[in-house]
C-alpha cells in the first residue's frame, strides 16, 4: 500500500467548504470561483483514485478469502 495515502474524509471535508463558499456568496468572484472549480476537480480526482485503490484491495481480499473456503 502507497504512503502517500489520500485522506478522503479531508478531501470531502474541503469539498464541503467549497461547495459553501459558492453557497454563501451574494455577488461571484469570477476568478476566485474558477480557482475553487480548479480545486475542486482536483480533489475528486485524487478521490476517486483512491477508492479504487480500496476497492481493488477489498477484491483482493474477498479473492484470498473465497481461496480460504
């Protein structure tokens, strides 16, 4: 397993925070806002790579229990 391992509850954490800061603004900020998107996009990547890596490692380890039976 990789050290560098994603925080997903971080980055759902900081996802919340973007997404309110978009909710709580009267008047856009055009370029804050793409930075934010930017951000954000970033964010789901890195998400979304780690929890395949998880599941890859629960199929992993459903495989070697299945072998186990």
């Amino acid at each position: 397993m990789s050290e560098n391992k994603v925080d997903l509850s971080k980055n759902l954490k900081k996802l919340e925070e973007i997404s309110s800061w978009f909710e709580n603004q009267k008047e856009l900020n055009v370029e804050e806002g793409l930075k934010k998107v930017k951000e954000a996009l970033g964010l789901v990547k890195e998400s979304k790579k780690e929890l395949q890596n998880v599941k890859n490692e629960f199929e992993e380890i459903e495989k070697e229990f299945e072998e186990e039976k």
